[in-house]
C-alpha cells in the first residue's frame, strides 16, 4: 500500500500531555494523558474576516483550499489561491487572496459568518436559511463502487490515524481508489474540518475525483455531502448513519451515499439513478 500524502510542516503541535486522575476502586490513579490540539483558525478573503473555526493546528493550506470549496468561493479546477498563514498568540489567521472568477463569485454571494464555528459543527454563524443549502450541480458519474473495499479501506485508515491513536479524539477523511487502496488521509478534531483538508489536499495534489470515494470516520449530516458534492466527489462513505436531508442533498447532486449497518455491512443509500426515489417517513407507533 503507498504511504499517503505526507502532512505540510506542523507551526505548532497537534497533541499534548496532560496529568489526569483515574478514578476507580483501587483508589486514585495519577495519568499522563494524550488530548489533542484545538486552535482557533481565523480565514480571512483578501483581509477581509469571514469565519473563525475551531480545529487541529496542522495542513494549514490544505484546510484553506477545501474550506473555500466548501463554502463555495472556489470552484474546484479554478486555480490555487494565493494563501499565507500567520500564527499569533491567540490561534491562526489563514489570509486566502482570491482572484478573477473566484474573487467576483466571493464578492457576489459575500457573507461573514457571524459566530465562532465549533468544531462539531458546519453551520455556526450563517444569518440565513438562505445560506444554509447552496445550488449543487450534478456531480459527474463514475464507476460503480465495490462495496467490499469498504471495509478493508476502513481498517487500512485506522493505522494511518496517530492523532486519533493518541487522543481518541480526532476524525479522519480520507480518498480510497477504486482498488481500495488509501491515497490521502487527513485528521481533525472536527469531521467537517478533516473532510475539508481532504478537499484541499486533493486539489493541491492534482489528484482526480472520479476515480475513487470518500471514505469518514463520523456521521454523515448534509453539509458533509454538500462539502463533497461541491469537492466533485462521486461517492461518500460514512462510518455513522447519514441524516434525511444529506440523503436528499445526495440525490439532487447524484452523489452515491454509503454508511455502515449496525452489524458492519455497507448500506447504499442513493446513486446517480436515485433522484426521483422517495424518503418515506417512519411509521407510528
């Protein structure tokens, strides 16, 4: 199997150690624990502030290119931005210089997200429902998936987590080709921020999107899938269940969605041909 991508040099660690107190009934135990690295990561659009998120102070540039795809200011096959990060003593700020088409859809969608956004989640500061789910276009049609990789890539990305070795605390994103071999694997402590250094190495690296899936640690609501969708993406598979609005999200988008059964076994719940099918409610009790 090759070695994933290797991370961008870290400006600060991503994981420390702290003293803890196990408390059983042998009596107090004192513990050198692992925790990781949570940074508040400012990002600002030629100088202007649009958020500030929580999340592992690491792949810098990586996070900058997919949180801009992400949030829809840079079509993926557009172009790097110009991106420099500048670390204070209170977190990071990510300056992200956009140009051309990228610069005029920034400028005519322009929003600043008003809140801090935590790293559970991919909403926090949006002023309007308006903003919430952006026109997606189809994503282009791809192979079918084996869906007996899944679970072989599923254990193959456990050893490539050592944030998550270390902390129990971190989710990972990462691409699986149509082989079932891992190409790039991204950690964070926030889901939304491992899928968006996902993105962003992937672009960084030239690396195509129809010629593999997504393959995340955590459950899938619809902003995952938009972030996918937008990425270009032709399957998501998720470790936890997807959410009604993120199997509807899927659908418009032609996006083949997968998570795991209770019992460890691949579910497919849409597939380019899925459009039209319907969500039918549970029935009463």
């Amino acid at each position: 199997m090759n070695r994933p991508l290797q991370h961008l040099a870290r400006d600060a660690p991503v994981s420390v150690t702290v003293n803890a107190t196990c408390k059983d009934r042998g009596g107090d135990e004192e513990r050198l624990v692992c925790v990781a690295e949570e940074t508040p990561i400012a990002f600002r659009y030629n100088h202007f502030p649009y958020a500030v998120m929580m999340a592992t102070p690491d792949d810098f540039e990586d996070f900058a290119v997919g949180f801009s795809v992400g949030e829809g200011i840079v079509a993926p096959g557009s172009g790097l931005p110009d991106i420099e990060v500048i670390a204070c003593d209170d977190g990071v700020t990510i300056d992200i210089s956009l140009k051309g088409k990228d610069l005029h859809r920034y400028l005519a969608t322009r929003r600043v997200r008003q809140l801090r956004g935590h790293t559970s989640c991919g909403l926090c500061g949006v002023a309007d429902l308006d903003d919430v789910a952006r026109p997606l276009g189809r994503v282009r049609k791809a192979a079918a998936l084996d869906t007996s990789l899944i679970l072989p890539a599923l254990d193959a990305l456990r050893r490539w987590q050592p944030l998550s070795r270390q902390t129990r605390g971190a989710h990972a994103s990462a691409w699986v080709d149509l082989d079932g071999e891992l190409l790039i694997v991204r950690e964070d402590v926030g889901r939304h921020n491992a899928l968006d250094k996902l993105i962003g190495a992937m672009m960084r690296s030239g690396s195509a999107v129809d010629g593999g899936f997504c393959l995340i640690t955590s459950r899938c609501s619809f902003e995952m899938v938009q972030k996918a969708a937008a990425a270009g993406f032709p399957a998501l598979v998720s470790v936890g269940a997807p959410t009604t609005h993120a199997i509807r999200l899927a659908r418009a988008a032609g996006l083949s969605l997968y998570s795991l059964s209770r019992d460890g076994q691949p579910l497919q719940f849409t597939s380019p041909e899925s459009l039209e099918e319907p969500i039918c409610p549970e029935p009463a009790n």
